[in-house]
C-alpha cells in the first residue's frame, strides 16, 4: 500500500495523520547553519579582521592620494579654510562610515551578507516584494529563514507589510532603487581602479617632472590590467596577499601625519571643533557648498565595509575600522592640512609634496600597490552583490566561480572582470586626470549611500521594529547630510558626472529587461499549467511507452505540470520509469542547509506511475553542486522520501484499524518492506540512465504588443539569452544526457 499526494491536497489534518510528503517533512529536518554573525571567536575574528584590512579598506585608505586636491582644485584662498575642511572631513568620517555603517546598518545584514541585494531578500523574506509567486509555506521552516511571528506589539510591521504587499508600485520601487544601488555599486567598482592607480602612479611626476600626463596614463593602464588578471585567484588569496601591504600603507600615512603634525602646526587639532565648518561656510558660501564633491571622496569604498560583509564578520570590520582605519586615515588628513597651512600652494599634490624626501621612493612603491588594493576592495563587493542578483533572476546567466573551498561568499565573475576591466582603463584613458575621474566617482558613492538609507528605513519599520523616534531620527540626520554631498556633486554633471548615469542606465536596463521577461515567462507557465484530467489522458495514450532510466524535466514552476510536458510527449511519445520535474528555487536567504535542500510530492494520476515533483532550495549565496553529485544526492533524498511515506501509510492503516499506534517497530518493519521495491525499483533505473530534459523557450512578445515591449522581448532580451550562458551550463548538465524541447511562450 502507498499513499498518493497531488496538487489538491486536503486541508489540515490531526497531527499523527498529516500529509507526509516530504513537502512538509524535509522542511521540518532544521539544523541551526548560522555563520558570519557575531558569534565567531576572538581568534578567527582577529584573523578575519587582518584579512579585512587587504580586502575592505583600500579604497577609503587611498583616499589621502588625491582628497585635498578634489576639495581645492583652484586652490587655498584662506589659512582656515583647511581647518574647515578638515573638520568637516574627519566627522564626515565619524558619521557616515563609522556611526552609519559600522555601528547600524552592519547589523542589518542578511544571515551575515550584506549589500543593497542583501537588504533587498531580507525584506522579501518578511513581506511579498518579489514579482514572482513561489513562495510555498515549506519555506519558513528552512533553519536560516527566522521571521518573527506577528503579535499584538508588532502593528506598525504589520501595516507597513501589508501596504508593501498590497501596492505594486512600492514593490517596482523597491527593486528599482536595488538595482539602481548595484548599479553604482558596479560604476564603483570600474572609476575605482581608474582614480587610485593614476593618483598614484601620478606621484613619479615629482623625481620625472619632465613626463607628461598621458605618459603618466599609459604607466597606469598596464598596472590596471595586472590587477584585473589576478581576480581570479580569489579574495581568500588576494586579501592575505594584500593585507601586510595594506597595513604597512596605514602605518606610513599614520607616521607621516604624525611627522606633519609635529613640524608643521600641531595647532591644527582644533579641528575637533566642528564651529571650524559653519565658519568655512560662512566665510565662502557657494565655493564651500561646491566643495562638498571632493571632501566626500575621503569615504569612497565606505559601502564596501558592507558589501563584503560576506567574506568576513560584523565584530571583524568593526575592530579593524575603529583600530586601524580610522586613527590611520585621520592622522594623514590632518598631517596634510598642517603641511598645507605652510605650504598652501601644494594643494594639488599634497600627498607627495608632504613626505619626507627619504620616505618619497619607499611611499611611492607601496601607494601604487595600495591602489591596486582599493581597486579589489571594490571589485570584490561588486562581485559579491552581483553573486546574489543572479539567483533572484534579476541579472543575466554569467560565470560565478567560487574562490575558496574553507570561505563562503568569496566569488569571482569572469565575464564581469573582463568588461569592468575594459571599461577602467578606457575611463583612464579618456579622462586622463584624478580631477575629472573624481567628477564622475562621487555621484556613484553618494547614490549608494542614499539608496541604503532607504532600504535600511524599511528594515527598521518592518523587521527591527524601531521606536518611531530613533527611525525619524536615523532618516533625518543622514538623508540631509548625504543630500548635501549629493547636491554639490550634481554641480558637476556635465564635467564628468554624467559617467556614472550614463552607465547605470544601461545596466538598469539589462537587469530590468532581463527580470522583466523573467517574470512574464514564470507566469505564462504558471496560466497554461497541465490540468489533473489532461496529465492522466497523456499518460494513459497507447502510444506513450515507460522507457528505462531516470527522467529530470527542469522547470521553474514549484507547483503544476509545466506546459512543455505535453509537448515532450507529443515530440518523444516516452516518459521514463521515473519521472521527475525538477525546480531549482532560490529563496531569499544566503544558505540552505544540505538536509533542508529536496522537497518531493507524488504527481500523476497513480502512484504506481513513478512521477514526482522535486524542489531544490537554494540561498543566493549557495553554489550549484556537479551534475553527478547533484543527482547522487537528488536519488538519495528520493528514497529517503518514499520510505517516509511508506511509514505514514502504514500509520494511518494501523489507525483506521484500531491498533492505536502502540507497534512502532511493526510499523517500521512493514513501511520498510513496503518501500523497498520501489527502492530497488529507483537504483535499478539510476544505473540504466539519467536523461536531463530542459524546454527550449523561444519568448516573443504576444500580438498586439507595444513596440516598446516588442524591443525589449524580441530584441534586447532575446540577444542577452544567445549570447551569455545556457542553462544547462549554469546547472552543470552533462552535454551528452542532455534532451532540449523546442517551445514558444507569447508573453
């Protein structure tokens, strides 16, 4: 006797006669997988936060190349207009980087991974932001998903929920500013590399006055290829690499800042007091509110802290921001601003000009190898918010490769690399100077900043359940200041700045059309579903024969026959002996563990009919295993499933007869003989064959369309799917056990 399920299962039921599916049974098997939080130990912390030092702090620790010359680029008009500046710079850095990031929005991670993605599946996982429904109640239970059960006390998340839910144009908007965030985040990640290489490199200038610009350029456009050519190599080797250099770095800055200090005008720590800003507006007004653009750039990579908070832990970053950043950064700006307050007319190069003249060549050598870091810094957040667009189906199918097998969330995107690469050195080449770059680089790191205030204000009223007071407070403060910042930098727009819209809007559109088409082609599948009656028609046609082996149909539906199955039978008149539909569902968590990932329902008419229904689960951090692992552990999980259901069955005939359920071990027995042909039934066909079947979906755009529709689907989208990378390379399908079904949705 067997227990048949299908799609119209009943309602609830007692507790001992639950359907046993292991829709419900896999999801109950919860094993506490947390990692990167707060709970690591002093030593691990200790070693990730050096390792954060190479990773995370190169960009805003590169910044003392070229802030000064940013902030006074027609240079100094007043002596206290650098203490102005200086103090405007050093709680610039208090408030953004150190109170914002470190001290809250670390804390809003996901499972520990943050960036603009993270907060994006953090809040879909307490309110239905997502575009497309496969949500299943299963997925509570998965270990990593935590959501809070709703009470009396949590009103104002409810309603705040449900207008989320309930309104579509909230949830355009929510995934327009995420995308727009990775967006900048990616326009980062190329300006990055260009501004920090050609600052340092610029530096030669001071022992070759004789080489031009351009000359300095071309030095810096092989340096920039070498840093592209060793992503590859991973962050885990990159970051050891990188961090003794980079600590050095900060042990060079904080020493000639405190050389500058002492011999310069150690008077210039007044600059603690923050009257010294309101007295630099005072005295230049527009000039001071315009100068706002190159002050920022003292926080650039600020967002990395988060973005990368994946391959690291929140006491880490904290720990090697307060102790190492922080004093180092600030000691560098006000060593500057007392070397300038002699000297003024060196504003344009301050960094060189400050050194002492036996530091210039050993400062040289390690500044350039700093930039390079500030570049991976960047680079590495990038891929790792690009790694959980992917899953979301909210960017095209590239390469992910996972760089290290002891360090979760530590990617490198091939295709990626090579386009962001590309796309730094042409900046360098056309923009030539920090000047200009720098134009165009604020706008991407104020935009981010922004962006994250207002995803972090959802996470507040939805999740964190602030008090009202603090949130009103937290959205205020930072909104005004970073509006500041933003303003002056939009001055800049036709210098430079228009760069970084230019290129956002593009990739804006790319993942727009790409999650756009996503969506429609989950629901075209989701309206033309196989009907119950029409399944057991099918089945039952004398010409469709049970064929050896095992039988994968990839789809994405979680629920339903997807409408290429009629068209398989119809093409290839054959189901094999096991059949199974196979959706792989990412949900908007960074891991599943490995004894939560199948879920499995009987389909099909008859359960001697051997069809299931199996969802994979995934987080969006999760890497797809190997075809052959991936179907050995897929057949294990099977089995597993028709033992269970055997044993439900044979409870609820000892039940229905009386026996109360006492036996226990009789239960186990029968169930046991009873699932053991189907067993055996299983492997015998696992060792004739396992054939992966896939639709081939040619998506067009249904008559009667718009043309901008018709554009977007028959064109833009229809050339990103030819020319990235097929499904069944994404999942790792063997090419020779591979069968492709041609079929067209008109969306």
């Amino acid at each position: 006797m067997s227990v048949q399920e299908d799609d119209d299962a009943a309602g609830p039921e007692p507790d001992r006669l639950r359907r046993h599916d292991s829709f419900y049974g896999d999801a109950e098997k919860v094993s506490n997988d947390k990692s990167h939080g707060t709970g690591e130990n002093w030593a691990r912390t200790l070693q990730l936060a050096f390792q954060s030092i190479g990773v995370v702090y190169g960009d805003v620790g590169t910044s003392p190349l070229y802030v000064y010359s940013s902030t006074f680029p027609d240079g100094v008009k007043h002596p206290d207009d650098l203490v102005g500046v200086l103090s405007l710079m050093l709680y610039t850095l208090i408030l953004i980087p150190m109170v914002k990031y470190v001290f809250i929005v670390l804390y809003a991670n996901d499972n520990g991974d943050g960036g603009t993605f993270a907060l994006y599946s953090l809040i879909s996982r307490h309110a239905k932001i997502r575009m497309i429904p496969n949500d299943q109640t299963e997925d509570a239970n998965v270990s990593n998903y935590s959501i809070e059960a709703p009470s009396s006390q949590l009103r104002r998340a409810e309603w705040v929920k449900q207008k989320l839910e309930s309104s579509n144009a909230a949830k355009i908007a929510l995934f327009t500013i995420t995308i727009l965030g990775t967006s900048m985040v990616m326009g980062d990640g190329t300006l990055t590399p260009a501004i920090s290489v050609l600052s340092a490199v610029s530096g030669i200038r001071e022992k070759a006055p004789s080489l031009t610009q351009l000359q300095v350029v071309w030095i810096s456009v092989p340096i920039l290829i070498v840093l592209f050519s060793v992503q590859r190599f991973g962050t885990d080797k990159v970051g050891y690499s990188f961090a003794p250099v980079i600590s050095v770095w900060f042990v060079l800055i904080a020493g000639i800042g405190a050389y500058n200090l002492a011999v310069h005008e150690i008077t210039i720590l007044r600059a603690f007091n923050p009257m010294y800003i309101i007295d630099y507006f005072r005295r230049n007004g527009k000039e001071a509110w315009v100068s706002l653009g190159g002050a920022v750039l003292c926080i650039t990579g600020t967002e990395a802290m988060f973005a990368d908070l994946g391959h690291f832990n929140i006491r880490a970053i904290q720990l090697s921001f307060t102790c190492v950043l922080f004093p180092s950064v600030a000691l560098c700006y006000m060593g500057q601003a007392a070397y300038l307050r002699k000297f003024p007319e060196d504003v344009g190069d301050t960094f060189y000009k400050s050194l002492p003249a036996p530091l210039f060549w050993p400062v040289f050598v390690v500044a350039i190898m700093a930039a390079i870091i500030a570049s991976q810094a960047m680079l590495s957040g990038a891929f790792a918010i690009l790694s959980k667009a992917l899953p979301l189906g909210c960017f095209p199918r590239v390469e992910v490769l996972h760089t290290s097998n002891k360090y979760e969330g530590q990617v490198y995107i091939p295709e990626v690399n090579f386009l962001i690469g590309v796309a730094s050195v042409a900046i360098t080449v056309a923009f030539q100077t920090t000047a200009n770059i720098g134009n165009a680089y604020g706008i991407c790191v104020v935009m981010v900043f922004s962006i994250t205030i207002h995803l972090i204000t959802v996470v507040m009223l939805l999740i964190w359940k602030v008090r009202l007071p603090f949130i009103a407070a937290f959205y205020v403060v930072f909104t005004f200041t970073e509006f500041l910042y933003l303003s002056s930098i939009l001055s800049k727009f036709a210098e430079g700045g228009y760069l970084p819209f230019c290129f956002s809007l593009v990739l804006m559109a790319l993942m727009a059309t790409w999650h756009y088409v996503h969506v429609k082609r989950y629901w075209y599948e989701l309206d033309h579903i196989v009907p119950p009656d029409e399944m057991a028609a099918l089945l039952a046609r004398r010409d469709v024969r049970r064929v050896p082996g095992v039988g994968l149909l990839y789809t994405e539906l979680v629920q339903g026959i997807p409408p290429v199955f009629p068209r398989l039978v119809d093409k290839i008149p054959s189901v094999h002996a096991v059949f199974v539909f196979m959706s792989i569902k990412h949900l908007p968590i960074p891991r599943v563990a490995p004894a939560e990932r199948f879920i499995f329902q009987r389909v099909g008419p008859d359960a001697g009919h051997r069809i299931f229904r199996c969802v994979a689960r995934y987080g969006y951090t999760d890497p797809l295993e190997g075809a052959k692992e991936f179907a050995a552990f897929l057949l294990d999980r099977l089995k597993v499933f028709v033992y269970e259901e055997a044993v439900f069955a044979c409870q609820c005939a000892e039940d229905g007869g009386g026996g109360g359920g006492g036996d226990d071990d009789g239960v186990l027995r029968r169930a046991e003989e009873m699932a053991a042909e189907e067993k055996r039934l299983i492997d015998a066909e696992a060792e004739r064959g396992l054939v992966y079947l896939m639709g081939e979906a040619n998506v067009e755009a249904a008559p009667g369309s718009s043309l901008m529709k018709q554009i977007v689907v028959n064109y833009v989208y229809t050339r990103l799917r030819k020319n990235l990378r097929e499904e069944h390379k994404a999942l790792s399908i063997p090419k020779d056990q591979l069968l492709k079904v041609g079929i067209t949705y008109e969306i």
